[in-house]
C-alpha cells in the first residue's frame, strides 16, 4: 500500500520482484531484480515551451545480489528519488497538481536519471 502524497488516498502500487536463485560449487546465491514505475519530464521540453513540457513514464530494473528483506524497499526508495517524480496508483485532483509540480521543478533527462539511480 502506497499513500498519495497530499491526499494520503491508499492504494496499491505495481512493484514487480524476481528472485532468482543459482547453485554453484561456491553455494547458492539469490538475485533479486525489482521493478519501478516512474516518470520522468525533459529539461529541453520545459526549456522550449511556454505551457509545460514532455513526460513520460518508465520503469526502473534494478537487479543485485539479495542480502536482506529491506534491500527490495531501498531499491524501490532508490528509483524513486532518482527520477523527476514517483508514481501512486490512484491520485486526487490536489495530488495531480503536487505530482506535475515536482516532476516540472525537478526536470531529468533518462539518461541523467540512470546515473543518479546508478550511482547511490
């Protein structure tokens, strides 16, 4: 469950995680691969338009090593704060304002965003 960010509105979000483990001479070792959605505006959109600017959604794939429970949480926290703005599932009209708003001051190229995501 998942709390809109004005509203508190709960709903539940599409996160997807894939576990998989492999069996080697060295033992079993688990990966994990956890799957956020995201969006994501253009700094040259915002740059050229008088009303707005290009975005778009995505999805972040994040795949390591499975150590303990809360790694999938951080992965999730991680993609999240490395885009323009996170997504909710269900949003009212007060949250739509705060989601455009965000994504517009924080604007990010996909590019930028995988860095940012890739490097924390």
């Amino acid at each position: 469950m998942k709390s809109a960010p004005v509203s508190g509105v709960r709903s539940l979000m599409d996160y997807q995680l894939t576990l998989r483990a492999e069996a080697g001479e060295s033992g079993v070792r688990v990966l994990q691969k956890v799957t956020v959605p995201v969006t994501s505006l253009c700094p040259c959109s915002k740059k050229i338009s008088d009303y707005g600017a290009h975005n778009q959604r995505g999805a972040h794939r994040d795949r390591r090593r499975a150590c303990r429970a809360d790694d999938v949480e951080e992965q999730v926290r991680i993609a999240e704060t490395a885009a323009s703005s996170e997504m909710w599932a269900l949003l009212k009209r007060p949250d739509e304002k705060y989601v455009t708003e965000r994504a517009y001051d924080n604007p990010k190229f996909v590019e930028e965003v995988v860095r940012t995501w890739r490097w924390r």
